[in-house]
C-alpha cells in the first residue's frame, strides 16, 4: 500500500496548479482541490506505486473540473451538448475566450445554429429532426446545406492540415532605425495589449509577427525572430493557440545546441483580461523537451510571469506603483511591478506615434527594467532594456557602467541602471 500522506505532499503544488489554472474563481477552486483530496484517499488503494501517483491524481482533478463544469452549465441554463468544455474555461484572472467553433456558431443565424446543434451536436436523423421541427425532410436537408456553407464561409481556422507556415519572413533592418522618444502633456490613455510578454506576437489563429534585437551603442541587429500561430492547442485541459518561432542568430541564453538558428513551438492562451504562456517545446541533443506550466520552477522561471503565472495584463491603466521623472524611476517595491509611467510621442523611421510607456521594474526578473511604447492599438513601437550595475556580475565580470560606459544610464530607486539592446518588430516597418 502507498504512502497517500507522502506522495501527495510530493504532488501537491502540480495539483494545485492544475485546478487553479482550470478554475479561476479561488473558493471554487480550493473547494474543488478538497474534492480531490477526499476522492483520492478514497480510491488509494487502486494505485500502487509513486510513478503512476501524479498522473493519477491528476486525472480526478480533470474528471472533478469537468463535473464543475457541466454543474456550470446546467446552472446557466445552457444545452451541454451545444459547448465544448472550453468555452466555459474560466482562467485565473478571466473568462477563456471562447472556442472558434462556438463563435462561429454564435455568429449565425437562429434557423441555422438550431439545424446545426441538433444534427451535430444532438446527432439526430433527419427524419427525428423533421418531426421535431414540423418540416419535411427535404427542408431540412435544404437549410441543413444552406447551415453548413454558411459555417464555412464565417469559420476563420483552414481545415486540418492546410495550415502551413507562410515563409514570408521580412529581413529586419541591420541597424536599428534613429528614434526620438520625447514626453507630451495629456493623461495616458487605456489600451487593450494583448502580445505575448517578451515576443510581441498576438496569440490569435493567423497572426505573424517578425522581430530583431539591436545592441548599444553600436544599433547593429544581434538577433532576428519570425513567429506564427499555426493552430489551436490544449495542455492539461486548458486551450490556447500553437505558435512557432524561429530565431536566428539568438543570443548565447537562447541559444540550442550551439546553432545560429534556434526553433521552438510555445503554447500560449490569451483570456479577456491576461496573456500567457502555458508550454515550451524544443529539441535539444536529439531529445525533445516539454515544459508545461505544472513543471514548477523549470518553467516558470523561464516562461512564468505574475503571480501564479497568471501573464502579463491586457487592459493597461495607470496604477500608480511606478513613477518616471526624466532618467529617475521610483516604484512601490512590489512584487510584479508593471505599470503606465506617461504618455510619449515617439518618431521612428518616418513615423510618428502617440504612444503610452509601460515600465516592468523586476516583475520578469530582478535587476532588470524594459521601457514598453504602446500605441492606440496596444501593438508595441519600441522595447528598451536596462540592467542593474550589478545585474549577473557574476557571469560578465563587470558593472554594466563599465561594460557599456557609452549608454544611457537611468535610475531606479536610487540604483543605477544601464541601457543594454532595443527590440522593434515589423509592425513599425
């Protein structure tokens, strides 16, 4: 007989993950993670060794989720059989999006959404639908026909296996082009920013994004990245998009097995209120390696941001926890700092732009502060980096004011700070 007492303490923070990323409302979900406990102690004995404890337990959370949702949908008053579970999926910090084929549905008419949910979804017979409806057989066929063309023409995914990559990668400019960044009156206004943290594509089927790195003082490009959303995806139950990124050139940190061209597929979710990350994938040594959210600090390190790896927020307003006074920047010293310090007007190959500035102060990783230029269109203008003075001195051997004596120096809460690389992306282009 197992140790229940030892193997779920072992497994306790993946479980906790699991139900939480599932189940957005807290109560809720503790309620749900009780459920759980009491269920698997009951069923202990079924289980007889550690390695086949995780997936097990795991695989009562899903069934106990599942449950909840079904109770959910009852209590709205909505047919099961006319959702998919994830249309229901409440995140963290807001409802999941719902799936493309709901949407879709929602976008037809009354007639044609009820012939298809009764032949679909119900799988009823065209006969057992005529009788239903109080139509002939033949007009059920008609408006079932008619149902279908107009599904197709509103669906916006291709059918499974067209979906290629569309290899129009634009080259980057070498050299990063001059900008001008200067402060204008007026309040910052609202955006919804929905990229993904730290690689600027928006995790929506279709979406491309093309992205270069330049280093300072020199503004010669270091590093180019093309991504793509190739399709839909779902890890541990909860959906979001596949997207395929490409670097080339990538920094020594991004590096895989030492080539000039790094290829990774994450898993990313975009709910009505948070962005973020829910898997990793890359080939390294001839292996494949999957990081998931439920990996703990080997993914969240890496991939994670905000509390319970919840993402980066997608309605941005000021909230007061960072300031920006000329080069001197002074935050509320939080925990996941990020924040709208002003509105700028920035100028950049040709362009100008009312843009807002969104400081993250640590929130992605101690010792290090990025300047974000946000446009109307919540797409990003300009991407600055800074380092502490002291930020990995252990690896690079130096302070970054004598690594880098020429670039602009900022201060944060009294410490020095150093200009390190910009990004743009071909959104600017």
């Amino acid at each position: 007989m197992i140790d229940f007492e030892t193997f779920v303490t072992a497994n306790l923070p993946p479980l906790e993950r699991f139900v939480k990323f599932r189940v957005g409302n807290h109560p809720d979900a503790e309620d749900l993670l009780q459920e759980v406990l009491a269920a698997a102690y009951r069923n202990r004995d079924t289980v007889s060794n550690e390695a086949a404890f995780k997936p097990w337990i795991l695989g009562i959370a899903r069934n106990k989720c599942n449950d909840y949702f079904r109770a959910k949908a009852k209590r709205m008053e909505i047919p099961l059989e006319s959702l998919d579970e994830t249309a229901l999926t409440v995140g963290l910090h807001g409802v999941t999006a719902k799936t493309v084929v709901s949407e879709t549905l929602e976008a037809l008419g009354d007639t044609d959404r009820q012939i298809l949910y009764l032949s679909y979804f119900k799988d009823l017979p065209q006969a057992e639908i005529a009788a239903r409806l109080g139509i002939p057989v033949g007009t059920v066929k008609s408006r079932l026909f008619h149902a279908k063309q107009q599904f197709r023409a509103l669906y916006p995914e291709k059918p499974k296996g067209e979906i290629v990559m569309k290899n129009n990668r634009k080259l980057m400019p070498e050299y990063l082009p001059d900008y001008q960044i200067k402060e204008v009156e007026g309040e910052p206004f609202a955006v919804c920013w929905e990229e993904l943290m730290g690689w600027f594509i928006v995790p929506k089927p279709g979406e491309t994004c093309s992205w270069a790195m330049y280093d300072f003082p020199k503004r010669k490009r270091t590093e180019q990245c093309d991504l793509e959303v190739t399709g839909r995806a779902e890890v541990h139950g909860i959906e979001g998009v596949e997207i395929e990124a490409v670097e080339y050139d990538p920094m020594d940190c991004n590096r895989i097995d030492g080539a000039d061209v790094a290829r990774r597929r994450f898993v990313a979710q975009l709910t009505d209120t948070h962005c973020r990350y829910l898997a990793e994938c890359h080939e390294e040594d001839g292996v494949k390696k999957l990081y998931t959210f439920l990996d703990g600090d080997g993914f969240l390190e890496n991939w994670g941001f905000g509390k319970d790896n919840c993402g980066n927020e997608t309605h941005i307003v000021p909230k007061g926890v960072i300031k920006k006074q000329g080069s001197a920047v002074t935050t509320a010293k939080e925990p996941f700092m990020l924040d709208v310090v002003g509105r700028y007007e920035v100028q950049i190959n040709g362009k100008t732009y009312d843009t807002i500035c969104v400081i993250d102060a640590g929130a992605y990783e101690e010792g290090v502060l990025t300047e974000q230029y946000l446009d109307r269109n919540g797409r990003t203008v300009l991407w600055r980096r800074f380092n502490r003075n002291d930020w990995m001195q252990q690896s690079y051997k130096r302070f970054w004011t004598e690594l880098l004596p020429e670039n602009e120096r900022i201060t944060v809460d009294g410490e020095t700070y150093v200009h390190w690389y910009d990004c743009i992306t071909d959104y600017i282009l």
